[in-house]
C-alpha cells in the first residue's frame, strides 16, 4: 500500500506541472484579446468565452457597456441582495471592458480578423 501511495504522490507534481505549462501554452501573447481577465480581489473572467458568444470584440464591448448601463440605470448595486459581489462583478467588468478596448485599439486586432476570414 505504502509503494501505491508513494507512485500516486510522485506523479502529483509532474501532472501539476504539466497541466500548468499546457495552460501557459493555450494563452499565446500574440493575440491582442487576452483569454482571462482578473480583478484586484482575484475574480477572473473568461474573455474569450465572451467574446465567441458575441461574436466580436467590438460586439462583446458593445454587451459589456449594456449590461452596466442597465444596473446602474435600475439603480445600481444597492437593490441586490448582495452589494458586494454586485460591485465585484461591475469591477471585473470594467476590467473587461479596459481589455476590450485595448483589444481593439491594438494594431494586431485587424490583421486577425483578416487572417480569421481568409
């Protein structure tokens, strides 16, 4: 049982390991739209999730923007229930909406699309 035990936990660190550079390889730097953003409290968004849902960058700008409008105009995070987590999902918002700008502004944003329709 003991040999069982020590074969399972020295195959821990290698997975980890592994599991983690495959992550690290997936987020490629020469995309200008990142995968992930995260908030200071450490909540994390799936921005590529977002932005294939909508269709575009420009698209998912366009959502995101909506989406706070109509909190804000309903009266903002103070009739939730939760005001905390209403104002960590604005935060991370705006965190996405910062990276979505700068996704589109960046000069690699047209060259792949262009690439993508070919």
């Amino acid at each position: 049982m003991k040999v069982l035990l020590n074969t399972v936990h020295s195959l821990v660190w290698p997975a980890a390991f592994l599991s983690a550079t495959l992550f690290a390889a997936d987020a490629r730097s020469d995309e200008p739209c990142p995968q992930f953003v995260e908030s200071r409290a450490g909540s994390v968004f799936n921005m590529s999730a977002f932005i294939k849902d909508n269709g575009s960058p420009e698209a998912a700008l366009d959502t995101a923007r909506a989406a706070i409008s109509k909190v804000n105009k309903g009266g903002g995070c103070g009739i939730f229930s939760n005001v905390a987590a209403c104002e960590e999902t604005l935060t991370l918002a705006a965190v996405a909406i910062t990276a979505l700008q700068a996704c589109i502004a960046s000069p690699t944003h047209g060259d792949s699309q262009n690439t993508a329709r070919d």
